[in-house]
C-alpha cells in the first residue's frame, strides 16, 4: 500500500461510517473522486495541505469506507446530497473549496449549484462536462444492469486494471496499481463501482450548465492535454461559454494527472485555492 502523507480518518452520519484523508490547516478544500476513489489525490495532496485544510472522502464502498452503493445511491444529485451530510458532519464552517475529478467533477458541480452557496471556488479536473459521459466502459453496465450485476470483484479488477493504465501516462510501479486497485477485489468495492456506472447520466450535468453561467463561480479547469477518457474538447467549450473560468492544461498528462504531473497538478491547484 502506498505511503499515505496525510491521517486516514472515519466519519460516521446516517448510520454509515465514511473513509477520508486529512491533512494540513487552514481554509477547507474538499476533493471528490470519480470512478477511482481517494487515493487518486495522494500525490498533490502535500502541496494542498501547505497552505489549506484538506479533506478526500470515499463514497460508501469505495476505497477505504464500509458499505455499499446502490444505484438510486450512486447518481450525481444523490453523491451530492450524501457530500453536503458529511461537510455538516465534518463541521466545516463557512465557504469552501471543492474540486471533483472523473464523475466527482460532476458531483462536484451539483454541490456547487445546489450547496446554498458553501462553495467558494470550484477545481473540475478532467471531470465530466456536458454529455462527455458516461464512456463506453460504464455505458455497457449502464444500459444492461443485469449484466453489472453479474460481474465479479475478480473480472472487475482486471477491468479496472486496463483502464488505469490508459488513465496514466506514467508507469504505476506494481505496488501502486494494486493499491488503487484493491477496493475493487471485495463484493461492495464491484458492486458500488457498477452502481456508480448504471446511475451514470449526462443529463444531470448538462442542467447544470445555465446555472453554473448564471453563478459566476471562480472554478478552475485543470485538464490532462492527452486524456482519452474526458477529452479537453468539452473543457475548452466549457471555459467558453461559463463566465469567471479558466482552463489550465497539463502537458503529456492523460485522464489522472495527478499521478502524470503532481508538480505542475498540485501548483495550480494549490495557487487557485489561494487567489483572493
């Protein structure tokens, strides 16, 4: 397992216990994951916890948390919903930052609009934008629930295993890619990951468009230039078309830059959280 610079700490609400990793003093920042889970943050979360107070959770089933996602769990709106519990529970007062990478930009959207304005400043990184999603690897589970259902832990992880080596440009030593995919080798890290992918819908972010227009909200859209997954395409019309955003492009990075770039990744993050 990978060497974690920050406490990995339970958080307990609605008779669930919740995984997370915390590090640093200061002003809040809350990093979302997507179809990974937190430990996609490990690598820029040092230079996060320079300057703020950072909080990475797990989803109920993903990475370190007990429990289990069902679909009608696992849609944008209802991830959202579950994130605003926490930060109450999390007793964060006042705005904060958020950032959301894969479907957690996502989620990440739907806190911003719907969170009675808690959110200060908004990090989508290689998030999901428009109708960019779902791709065919969740499409499939999303358009045949039986078939998701059928899955095992063994078949996911080897399908898991495929798809973070296309989300990396760098080469995750052997130990690293077991550490990202172990939550997958248990029945509720499979059956969450395939509730996320049936409750995948792109409607949910493309109603958030006017209302993100209309808030004016600083975000910050930090993209790897090479990612297959969420091309940069749909984060250069977004940075168009919605007031008070701008787009930072990650060369040589595919869908985790994270992991492809942390130096470059963790700057630009830690220097929009900063901006007054």
């Amino acid at each position: 397992m990978a060497e974690e610079p920050s406490d990995r700490r339970t958080l307990t609400f609605d008779g669930q216990s919740l995984s997370y990793l915390h590090a640093g003093e200061g002003s809040p920042v809350l990093l979302l994951h997507g179809t990974i889970w937190s430990r996609v943050w490990l690598p820029v979360i040092p230079k996060l916890a320079e300057s703020h107070a950072v909080f990475a959770l797990d989803y109920p089933g993903f990475g370190r948390s007990e429990g289990r996602l069902e679909a009608e769990e696992a849609s944008v709106p209802a991830l959202a919903g579950l994130v605003l519990r926490a930060v109450d529970t999390l007793d964060i007062e006042g705005p904060f930052a958020l950032a959301g990478h894969d479907i957690g930009g996502g989620v990440a959207q739907h806190v911003a609009v719907y969170g009675e304005g808690r959110v200060s400043k908004l990090a989508l990184v290689n998030s999901v934008l428009y109708d960019s999603w779902p791709v065919p690897a969740l499409e499939q589970f999303r358009d045949d629930p039986e078939y998701a259902r059928s899955i095992a832990p063994g078949e996911l992880v080897e399908q898991r295993r495929e798809a973070l080596r296309k989300a990396t440009k760098r080469e995750l030593s052997e130990a690293e890619e077991e550490d990202y995919l172990s939550p997958w080798r248990t029945e509720d890290g499979t059956r969450s990951w395939m509730a996320m992918a049936v409750a995948s819908d792109p409607r949910y972010t493309q109603e958030l468009v006017e209302p993100l227009k209309e808030m004016g909200l600083p975000t910050l859209l930090l993209w790897g230039e090479e990612d297959e997954f969420q091309p940069i395409d749909y984060a250069q019309r977004f940075d168009q078309e919605v007031p008070q955003t701008r787009l930072v492009a990650v060369p040589g990075a595919r869908h985790v830059p994270m992991e492809d770039d942390p130096e470059r990744t963790g700057t630009a993050l830690a220097d929009f959280f900063a901006e007054s």
